[in-house]
C-alpha cells in the first residue's frame, strides 16, 4: 500500500509562521484592570467653581481579594487648577483631594462607601453597583472664583488612584511593588468653566 508523501511547508510560509508567534508573545496583555476618567465638567455654584466627573473603576483581583477579606480601600481624587501662561508653565493656583473608603461587610454582604471628610456613608447590595457609585462624583469644590483672574484663561485636571498609605502597615510594601495595586488613572484635563448654574443655590 502506497503512502502519500505531505508536500513540504514552504520555507517563506514557516517564517512567517514563527515571525507572528513571536510578535503575539512580545505584545502586552490588554489590561483588565485599572482607573480611567470617562468625563470631567465644571460649573459655579455660590461663587465656588465645583466639578462633576465620571470614572470606571475597574480593581484588580489582588485589590478585590482584599476588599472581600475586609481590607478598607481608599480612593483618592485629585484635582488642581492652573492659570494658563503664554510664555512660561502653566500657574497652579488650586490643589485639592477627596478619600472615599470602600468597605465590604461580609455578615451582611454589604458595600459601604464613605466620604471620609463629611463621613457620609451609602450602602450597596451589588459590588458593581458601589463601584459605579464611587467613580460618579458631583459638585466637588475646585476653588473660589474671587482666585480666578478674570484676564486668563484655566485649566482643571483630575486624577484618581488607590491611596496605598491608607492601607494597613503589613499591605503597604507589597501594594507599593505589585502592578495589581497600580491602578492610577492618567490626568484628566478640561478648560475650568466659570458659567453660574443657578439651579444648584
């Protein structure tokens, strides 16, 4: 009985074959997780310019692994104001930062997060529910408009992140040298607008 011989792979169709394993394992993975802010808009209220944002938390398996063992994990916001300068840097004029805690009650299956300078507290059912909750902030002050010059122009810029000095003394270190902790989001900038929303007096 007679074998069929297999027609030999030609040489230029292996390399290309080799060539594009290669290129698939140099590529990086696309990330799972990580902060990244969707929208940021300013407006004034009471003579305060105050921002509203959006942002899509998406934690980590390492972070979501200590949330679920009752590890706290505080997310801070961080915004400032710059003056806008033909010639030279821009002026930062305004630095502010707000912690929410994120907490997890297992008893209860509860999500709790608290707004740690007014110690507001909402509770979610669903985890996802809470994160969604915690990336949509509203009418945070940025700085008084008396600060603005009326003559130039402004910039707001925000950037959101684990608070990794908040987590207990043990977790630090390793948060500090582990990617699965870095989930900072890169600056969010927007021209700072100065249009009066008298719904919000």
């Amino acid at each position: 009985m007679s074998r069929k011989s297999v027609p030999p792979i030609p040489l230029v169709a292996l390399l290309l074959a080799v060539a594009l394993s290669l290129l698939a394992l140099a590529l990086p993975a696309e990330d799972t997780h990580g902060f990244r802010i969707l929208s940021a808009e300013s407006r004034v209220r009471n003579d305060m310019a105050v921002f509203d944002a959006d942002v899509a938390l998406r934690f980590s398996d390492e972070v979501l692994e200590a949330l679920d063992n009752g590890v706290p994990i505080t997310v801070a916001f961080e915004a400032e104001v710059k003056q806008r300068r033909e010639y030279l840097w821009d002026k930062t004029i305004a630095e502010r930062s707000w912690l929410f805690q994120l907490r997890y009650h297992s008893l209860t299956q509860r999500h709790e997060i608290i707004d740690l300078a007014t110690g507001d507290l909402h509770s979610y059912r669903a985890r996802h529910a809470a994160l969604i909750a915690l990336g949509q902030v509203h009418g945070l002050p940025l700085i008084d408009t008396e600060l603005l010059d009326p003559q130039a122009g402004h910039l707001a810029r925000l950037r959101v992140g684990i608070d990794i000095e908040a987590l207990p003394a043990p977790l630090r270190l390793p948060a500090y040298l582990s990617a699965q902790w870095d989930l900072d989001s890169d600056w969010y900038e927007w021209p700072l607008a100065v249009t009066r929303d008298d719904t919000d007096q």
